[in-house]
C-alpha cells in the first residue's frame, strides 16, 4: 500500500509530518484522542547509516519530550544498505543503535508498534520493526530474508525442494503469513478503507492499549509453538534456561 | 604455548578462554539437538547446532558463556541455535545470583539461510532478550577472531554488547563483502582484494573507530585476559547510555561520512603514517592506535 493512503487510513483523527523526505518521514498524530510518535520509511529504501541516526534521533527527543507517547513505526524498507561507505563507518553499530533506542523506550514505558506496509527485509527490519512489543503487517505486505530462487542459488537446494517445503513450512519462504506463524506478527491487517473505515484506525488503538496492559516481555517463541510454526524454539531455550 | 584463537574449534576456544575445569555445558552434544529444518532438508547437522552454551568461572568470577562454531554453516544462526543463546540469556535474568558477565564467543556470518524465517527471528529474539538484560544491569561480553568473523545478525548482536574485544583476524560488520559484491558490482566492493576486506571490516579500523573495547593478538590467552579485564566495566542501559551514544555515531557520520577507504579516516583522526597500520604487529599498533583511536 501507497504511504499516502495508508497515513489517512490509519489516522483518521489527524497526522503531520514534520520531516519527510529522503524516503524518512517523522511526526506525530491521533490515535484514539492521544498523540504517537509517527516514524517511518517509504519506497522500499535502504537503511543506511544516515536513516539509522534518524530514525533513533526522532525517539530519543520523544523520550525527553513525551514520556510514554506510543511510537509507531511505519515501515517499507528493502534492508540494510549495501555500499562499502556504510560498512566503513559500522553500519551494524548504528542499527543495533537504533534497537538500543528502542529498548530504552520501552523501559520507560513507551509502547512501540511497529506497521509494515511495503517490504520488511532483514537487517533493515531486524533493530526497529522487530524490537516493537506488537508487530503488525499489511496483507500485502512482504516479510523476509531472500527469495526462494537465491535461497536456492546459495544453499545449493533445488528450487523445487524449497518450494515444496514452502507449502508446508512458514520457514523458508518471505510472507507476513509466515511470521505470523511463527509468533512474531501480532495480526496481519486487511487495508481496505472502502469496506471497513476506521478498522485500522481502531486495531491501532486497541493494540497500543493491549501493550500497555501487557507486561512487555517478548512472548514470540511461546506464540509460535501455540500457532504451530515455530515447534523447537521453546523447548529448547526452556531445556537451557532451566538445566540443572 | 601460544594457541590461535582464529584456527581453533568453538571448543577448544571456548575452554582456552574460561578458567580451567570451570566449564558446565547445556544441552551438551550428547542430547542431540539437532536443526529440525535441516533435517527436512537432508543437509548435515551437528548435535549442538554449532554452538556451545554453558556455565563457567573466568579468573574465578561466575560467568555463563556462549561459542559458536564457524566450521558449521559458518556459524550461522538457525531456531535451535538461536534459542541456546535466547535460554542462556534468560537464565541470566533469572538468576538468583547475577552472573559477573555473559561471554560470547562469535562466530558467524549471521542469519542461517537454510532457515531463512527461523534465523531472522532467532535472532530478533536474541537482540531484544540481551538488550533487556542489558537493562537490568548484566553485562555482556563479545570476542571476536574466529574464521567466519562476526557478520549480518550476528553483527548487530556483538554491537548491542557492553563490550567488545578483537583482534587483526576478527573481521566485524553488516554484509559481507561478498555479498555487497554480488549486488552492487565489483567496483562498489571487490571481496576478493583480501587488503581491502580486512581494511573495511577488520579489527583494526573497528578499534581505530572506537567500536570495540580492546585489540589483542590472535591467541587464546590474549582474548581471555582482555576478557578479564572488562569485567569490572560499568554495565547498564538506560537513557544517558544511548543519548551518549548518540552523540558519538553522529559525529562519526559527520566527520567521516565522505571518506572512501579507511586510511582516510585513520589519517583525519592523526594516526601517524596511516598507510602503515595493516602492516604492524598488534601491540605495536595498539601502542600508535590508543591515543588518537576515537572513543564515546
């Protein structure tokens, strides 16, 4: 979905942007009567050191500004960017800068949500949308690592293996479903303005009032195991957590 | 004897680096816990899925540690993986008496692509697991020097560490040269000029850059008392941590965000004969590197 209609979409009450542009936009908007931090980023663009520092500089002023205003992180990114540029300054440090941000955030009690409206990919997706206490996707959105052609190309699988394992496993293949699965999505949201108006608006609303109910404990690997998709990463994190 | 931290097994790093006979294994190869989605694919598993996880005692303090072996899949981070290190952090957070640190031994290209899904996530989990505990004051330590370097996931984990030591071999960074080759040509980043590699994401530049903590020579006694030394650093995570940090990525970005190649940011921050640092010896260029090296 277009970032332009989905912000009207989402935000019927109201949205400014404060700063939009380089693919990175920040501001603030309505959610049930109470302002959220608005960031995002559009056309799938790459996360390099620059938006890094963005991104983590628009929360970091909200933690002095507005203790406990929601932030809501609105998403469309083909990942990491790969120049050598961005290697030589240490871009991984600059995005486990940004996941650090978020962290503290949630320590001071700021619900973070995090939408993903376009392409979520790896390192891109890993230190902000993934660090949220809900996750939530766009059902045409696309959540992945690779596609299954480079998947192939690299493990040395025939494609038609990866494919076939694709339709009975949510772990090889890119898909909101998928993640969904395997606990990480929170619900996957059905865009249509037309048909329903104001349901994004009110399952915005309803899941910031369910995190701040919540105890902000990750509960990814329990959800996957209840939904099915993820069988072994509760047991055995348990079995460590727990041997005598 | 000295023994190369690089050419070792996760194992034989692992007990060169805790205090002798200290070392108590979790889920020990012998429970065979193994990947379930490399299993469905026929491909070779190992009964620890290349990481070791465990309690032990460094120069006498409790510690919880964690090795991964970069012989299989390079390291990489698959569900079971992943969940080891998730389940130690935790039993870190739970215990009743706190852990003096949390070592981790890396080495890894990052997100197993075998099980693309899984690895991601796995290590989502590990980030936000490591980060709250960071939170409630424990304190992790990375090393890296292993043969598959420190890359992708596994990159993003070592930076959200309280402290990181390195060494010349220790290459750390987001992607992998060869993969930036692969998409972007091989004038954005040629992975086969082995001085370049090593100038962009090896040891020295990321100490040059203020990015780790120590820089030591490629044996397993140097990693361990460098190890040693971190552990009365200061811990925690909290607002004045990251807005400081802050501060000290924005000024990198400013001052050094035109520079093409790494002498050129050793020269500006007056590294005397900057083209000379890949040449020297390690304690030499720690000697030349500690004054003007950039710090937060």
């Amino acid at each position: 979905m277009n970032r332009d209609l989905l912000l009207p979409a989402l935000f019927p009450q109201g949205f400014t942007l404060e700063e939009d542009q380089d693919d990175f936009f920040r501001g603030t908007a309505l959610v049930a009567d109470e302002t959220v931090l608005l960031v995002g980023s559009r056309n799938a663009v790459e996360i390099g050191v620059d938006l890094a520092l963005r991104i983590s500089a628009a929360v970091l002023t909200t933690l002095r500004t507005h203790p406990g205003r929601p932030v809501v992180l609105l998403l469309d990114t083909q990942g990491q960017r790969l120049r050598r540029r961005d290697e030589l300054l240490g871009l991984n440090g600059y995005m486990a800068h940004v996941a650090k941000v978020m962290e503290v955030a949630r320590g001071r009690g700021h619900p973070l949500l995090s939408l993903v409206y376009g392409q979520a990919v790896s390192g891109g997706y890993l230190t902000s949308g993934m660090m949220a206490d809900a996750a939530f996707a766009l059902e045409d959105a696309e959540i992945k690592v690779m596609n299954l052609p480079a998947m192939a190309r690299i493990t040395k699988i025939p494609l038609e293996r990866l494919e076939a394992l694709a339709q009975v496993s949510p772990v090889f293949s890119p898909g909101a479903g998928n993640y969904f699965q395997m606990g990480h999505i929170d619900a996957i949201w059905k865009p249509d303005p037309q048909e329903a108006p104001g349901a994004l608006a009110r399952a915005l609303a309803d899941a910031i009032a369910q995190v701040r109910a919540g105890t902000s404990e990750d509960a990814r690997m329990q959800r996957g195991a209840q939904r099915g998709g993820r069988t072994s990463a509760e047991a055995v994190a348990r079995a460590v957590r727990q041997h005598a | 004897m000295r023994k190369s931290f690089f050419e070792a097994s996760a194992r034989e790093r692992l007990l060169g680096v805790v205090d002798p006979g200290s070392l108590k294994e979790f889920l020990p190869p012998s429970a065979r816990q193994t990947s379930p989605h490399l299993n469905l694919l026929d491909q070779p598993v190992a009964f620890d899925d290349g990481i070791i996880v465990g309690a032990a005692r460094l120069d006498g303090a409790p510690i919880l540690v964690a090795a991964q072996e970069g012989r299989f899949l390079g390291g990489a981070v698959g569900e079971v993986h992943g969940a080891k290190l998730v389940g130690l952090i935790e039993r870190a957070r739970a215990a009743p008496v706190a852990p003096a640190a949390v070592l981790l031994l890396f080495d890894s290209g990052g997100v197993r692509l075998h099980e693309a899904n899984a690895g991601l996530l796995a290590v989502s989990e590990i980030i936000r697991a490591l980060l709250r505990a960071r939170r409630d004051g424990l304190r992790f330590i990375g090393l890296i020097g292993g043969s598959s370097g420190c890359f992708g996931g596994t990159g993003l984990i070592a930076r959200c560490c309280d402290a990181l030591v390195i060494s010349e071999e220790g290459r750390l960074a987001m992607s992998g040269p060869e993969v930036i080759e692969t998409v972007r040509g091989v004038e954005e980043f040629d992975s086969r000029d082995r001085a370049l590699v090593w100038r962009v994401t090896g040891g020295k530049h990321r100490y040059l850059l203020g990015e780790v903590d120590s820089f030591v020579p490629d044996e397993t006694a140097a990693f361990r008392a460098a190890a040693i030394g971190l552990l009365q650093r200061p811990a925690g995570l909290d607002l004045e941590t990251v807005e400081r940090e802050h501060a000290f990525l924005a000024r990198r970005w400013e001052r050094f965000g035109n520079c093409d190649d790494a002498p050129e940011i050793w020269r500006e921050l007056g590294v005397p004969l900057p083209l000379q640092v890949p040449g020297l010896a390690a304690a030499d260029f720690v000697a030349l590197a500690q004054p003007c090296r950039d710090q937060p």
